[in-house]
C-alpha cells in the first residue's frame, strides 16, 4: 500500500482459500483484460467467462494466456456445462477442457433440472479428471423458492463430492437465490446456511455493492465474493479494508 493507516483488518495473501474475489467476464476484449490486470491484479482469485460466453469469444485461447500469465484461474460458466449435458455431450465438454486446458471447472443446475445423485456423480467424475471444481446451488428461476434444508444438504453433498467451493446462486443481476428479486438479501437463508456450512467453503454470489456490504459486515473482509463487474474489483477492496462511506466505521475498533 502507499501509505499507512491504522485500524485496517488484516486481508489474506494470494493464492487465497478465503477473501476470495471472483470476477465475471462477460466478454472482455484482450486489450481490455490486460487493462484490468494492470491495476486489479492482486485483488482478482478466480475468473469466470460469464455463461456460454466462451462459445463466442473471438482469440479465446489468447484471452486464456493473458490471465493465466498473471496465475489467475479460469473457468467457463456453469451455463456451458449444462447446455452440453441437456445435448447429452458431458463427455464432449470434458473434451472441450482439455482442448483449453481448464484445471477449474464450475458444474451447476440453475437452468436445468439435474437430479442431485447424478449432479454429485459429475462433480465425483470432474474431480477425477484432476479438476478443481466449483458447485453451484440455486437456481435462476425467480419463482423457485429452495428451502434452507435443502441448501443445506446440497451443499454438504456436493463438498462431500469433491467440490472445493460451493458458489450460492445470485446471477449477474443479484436479484435470484439468495436474494429476493429487489437484490434483498434472504438473511434467514444466508444465517442457517452458515449454522451448517463453513463461511470459507463457500462463495456467496454479489453483484451489488449492497449486497456486499452486508456479507462483509456478516463474514469479515475475508468473505468470498462472486460475480464481481472488472470495473467493481478496486471498489470492493475498499469496501473490504473499510476505505468506503459504506464500512467506514466497521473496522474502526480494531485493536
């Protein structure tokens, strides 16, 4: 940092396990990757090329180089997964990461209707394949309501399958899944959840700047946060240090 302040509440190092940032490219150009790295870099964990982006990204394997040259992994959205398993082509897709060399891989369900045994199974099968897999629960539906149980013991089986994280559904927009379609969060969800599954085992979808906020006055400034805008990445570092109006007088008490 250039300059030292008091009372700033301790971020972990990369390559983090928890404080995670996961930022969503939604179609990013070369030039404009490169322009994110040059500033966010050491603030940026994991990319996601949002839903089936990849299918139609002009110079993917050159995009692939420009952020792993700066050790930032990358996944293709959980949506591509699911557009290759509805086509019955999962043996395709697992092609299609090797052909790309993608060591991450996002499996999820919030489209497409997948009985759970056999969702863990591709998770078990993904995780074999020398894949760090992250697991999506929730679904897009607005009108889906889950019940906190049911989170609960998806997310516990689909650990116990092998995923690394567990992503709680929002979609780019934040307003499905843990939240209530005006970008609420459920808090009763999110408080039950966390009586069952640990905070660093899961990344809690947040596009909002409200909505990560309130998981950063929850979790701390080590929360694992999802579905984040390339031009949000520095404002969340600030919001997690307690540097913005928003967690000003968080952190303040720090001895």
């Amino acid at each position: 940092m250039h300059y030292a302040l008091k009372n700033i509440p301790e971020r972990t190092n990369k390559p983090r396990t928890s404080g995670l940032t996961m930022v969503m490219d939604k179609g990013l150009s070369i030039r404009e990757t490169e322009n994110l790295l040059s500033v966010a870099d050491p603030y940026i964990d994991i990319v996601k090329l949002g839903w089936a982006t990849s299918y139609v990204t002009p110079n993917l394997p050159e995009k692939l180089a420009v952020y792993r040259k700066s050790g930032i992994p990358v996944y293709f959205g959980g949506t591509l997964f699911e557009a290759f398993v509805v086509r019955q082509q999962f043996d395709d897709y697992r092609k299609v990461l090797d052909k790309f060399d993608m060591t991450f891989v996002e499996v999820s369900d919030g489209s497409l209707e997948i009985p759970h045994d056999e969702k863990c199974r591709f998770i078990e099968t993904l995780v074999k394949d020398g894949r760090t897999v992250l697991s999506e629960v929730g679904s897009k539906d607005a009108e889906k309501i889950i019940a906190p149980y049911k989170w609960i013991a998806m997310m516990k089986s689909e650990l116990q399958a092998g995923a690394w994280k567990v992503i709680a559904e929002a979609r780019e927009a934040g307003n499905v899944g843990i939240f209530r379609g005006t970008g609420e969060v459920r808090s009763g969800l999110v408080d039950e959840i966390l009586t069952q599954i640990e905070a660093e085992q899961i990344i809690w979808e947040a596009p909002l700047k409200a909505q990560q906020t309130w998981f950063v006055k929850l979790c701390g400034s080590n929360v694992n946060l999802g579905n984040i805008a390339p031009q949000e990445v520095i404002p969340l570092e600030t919001l997690r240090l307690g540097l913005r109006s928003d967690t000003f007088h968080h952190f303040l008490n720090l001895s």
